[in-house]
C-alpha cells in the first residue's frame, strides 16, 4: 500500500508512486488473512449495508479506537486544570456530540479511553471508586448505544494491585473491549519492573492494551510550547523503548498494544534504533514493526507515509483523538484515508480491519 497527498481529489498509483520514493510495504499473508476474515465478518449499523459490502469499498466505514470520553462526574473529580494541561482546555463533550461527529465523517464505533491525567487522584480508595465509576459509565454508553460505543478501562495506576483487581472487572464483568494505561506514572515508565504483574497479567488474557501519553514530570518547553505538541509524542517514544530495552515486549507478546499518533517519532528514528538489542537479543526494528499505531493526528501526507513505511498497513488502526484533536482534524484524516480507498484496497484494514483482529469482540 502507498500513501497520498490529502490535496488529492483522485489518487493514482502512478502519483502515489511520485509521492513516495520507497518500494510499497508488503503486507503478509497472516494480516492480509485476519483482515480479509473480519472484514466480512458482518457488522452492520441500523439499515446500513453488511459490512461484507464495504470490503472494497472506496469509503470504508472506521472503527475509532482513540476517542475520548468526559464524564461530568470525572472533570468534577480531576478538574479542568489537570486534564486540560498540554492541550488548549477541556473540550465540551457529551455522548451525542461523538455520535454526531461520528455521523458524519464515516464513523461505526468508537473505543472511549480517559486521557491525560488519567485516574489522577491522590487518595487510593477514590482513585478505585472513580476508576470503576468510569468504566461502569462506559459500559452504559457501550449498552444504550450498541454498535456505537466499547472501551478501554480505565484503571487506578499506580497501584498494582488494584488495577488488577479493576482489569478483572472491565474484562470479565463489564466485558470491555480492553485495557488504557498512560505512558508513565510520575518518573516510572511501563517498562518499570513495578510494573511487571500487571503487564503478566494482561499478557495472560492476550488483551489489547491502548497507551496513552501523559503530561512528563519535567518539560523545558512549559512556559514556551504546550506539551501536547512536542512532550506527547516523545512520551510515547520514551514508553516504546522502556519496555523494548527492558525485554518487556519479548516477555509479554501476547498483549496487542496500541500506540498512538503514529508511535510518536519512531517511525523517523527507527534507523537508530534498528540495530539496537534488547537484554535478551531482540532486535528493535524487527519487534517495534510487530507493536501497532494508530493514525491519529497523523494521517497526512508527510506522517503518514512515513508511519506506512516504517509498520506497514498490517499494523495500523484508525484514531482521531476526539474531542481534544476538533472535528476538522477528524475530517481531515477521514479525507485523506478515504482519497487512497480509491486506488488502495488495504485502507480498509486501517480504517477497521485491523481493529477488528486485535478486539474481535467488537464484532457484534
């Protein structure tokens, strides 16, 4: 698959061929399988055609899994301070407004996942009763809104303990379709040893873990960028290689993560980190491609190809980072993935298929 100028009404091979002066990714036949399989799978949306139909469809329908949710009783109890840090303010949200701007940019479903700051509050028993609060309240989304609405819990990090014992909530009770965590909590990033049974325990039930990143402990950009423009990213480059240079990826390959905006910068220094080893002789360039990213503020002609490139089409799933990304960006992504349907049948894979394989639960 190739990438292509979002300027472009039409794409054609041979001008996504002058864009990209690179051999187009091959895909394998394992992803091509898996997504070909849940891509005719069959999930519908009210009258709307089978999902069967839209296989090769021009305007494939997307699957959103970074997309925020802000329960009033959650902004009340982190407060708008702490969330809206790195980002312009804390953007009206309701559950109608998503659906809205799902409406009407080609959107079936969103995976909700709290943001920054995430379960932010410093008293352990509250920090659990909000954590299950929220995932409770998603779960209700998910319900009064079928086939609009899953989740990734949120959880009650740092304590390890019970955040396992909230993952066997949201997994087994409230049956969600997966598991957010935060890049870093204060200095420990997820390749911590700290962190270890948890991450044990989510490679035991092979579940998709979302990551999110958070505002660092230290910024030297505060007072002159916000940091959801420069930190953010490298917040997720610095999560990526605690838990490659740890071995934490080699020990727990069943987990299917999901990092967002592109990976951050790593498909622009995967070249310096290619040849590094990891403790147990795991090789970055080749573990890092097998990890999945999500195209949220990314899916451009200068990021995107570039992440294609680096993951191929296998490995990347659809995100808007809505509401804090505005609905124009949404529409911006949509846009640009809809203008390389045209010519590219792996779009589908992006905008659903492999979001499909990671949480087949989606399915429904």
């Amino acid at each position: 698959m190739n990438a292509g100028d979002h300027g472009l009404h039409s794409v054609t091979r041979r001008s996504l061929g002058a864009l990209l002066p690179f051999r187009p990714v091959k895909i394998s036949r394992r992803d091509v399988f898996v997504g070909a399989a849940t891509l005719g799978a069959g999930l519908t949306l009210g009258a709307s055609k089978n999902l069967a139909d839209d296989t090769h469809s021009a305007n494939p329908r997307f699957i959103d899994v970074h997309h925020h949710y802000l329960p009033p009783f959650y902004v009340e109890a982190i407060g708008d301070k702490p969330i809206a840090a790195g980002t312009a303010g804390v953007p009206k949200w309701s559950p109608e407004a998503s659906i809205e701007a799902m409406d009407r940019n080609g959107v079936e479903l969103a995976v909700l996942s709290i943001t920054n700051p995430g379960i932010a509050i410093a008293d352990p028993k509250q920090r659990q009763n909000l954590a299950r609060e929220c995932n409770r309240y998603a779960k209700k989304l998910a319900t009064d809104h079928p086939g609009r609405f899953d989740a990734f819990a949120a959880l009650p990090m740092p304590d390890v303990d019970a955040t396992l014992d909230e993952v066997k909530y949201a997994l087994d009770d409230l049956n969600l379709a997966g598991i957010g965590l935060l890049t870093n909590y204060g200095d420990a990033y997820l390749g911590n040893p700290q962190f270890d049974p948890l991450l044990k325990e989510l490679n035991r039930r092979k579940a998709t873990l979302f990551v999110h990143p958070t505002v660092p402990t230290y910024s030297p950009l505060d007072n002159l960028l916000s940091p959801a423009v420069i930190e953010f990213p490298h917040q997720t480059v610095r999560a990526i290689t605690s838990l490659f240079f740890t071995g934490s990826f080699s020990r727990y390959p069943d987990i299917g993560f999901i990092f967002p905006h592109a990976g951050g910068s790593i498909p622009f220094i995967i070249s310096r980190l290619q040849s590094k080893k990891g403790p147990d002789d795991s090789d970055a360039g080749v573990l890092l491609r097998r990890l999945h990213y999500d195209s949220a503020l990314s899916a451009n002609s200068i990021s995107f190809p570039a992440l294609l490139k680096f993951a191929g089409a296998g490995k990347i799933v659809f995100g808007s980072d809505f509401p804090f990304a505005p609905e124009s960006k949404l529409v911006e992504s949509v846009s640009f993935l809809n203008d390389l349907a045209h010519e590219n049948h792996d779009v589908p894979l992006i905008a659903r298929g492999n979001a499909l394989a990671l949480m087949p639960r989606l399915n429904r």
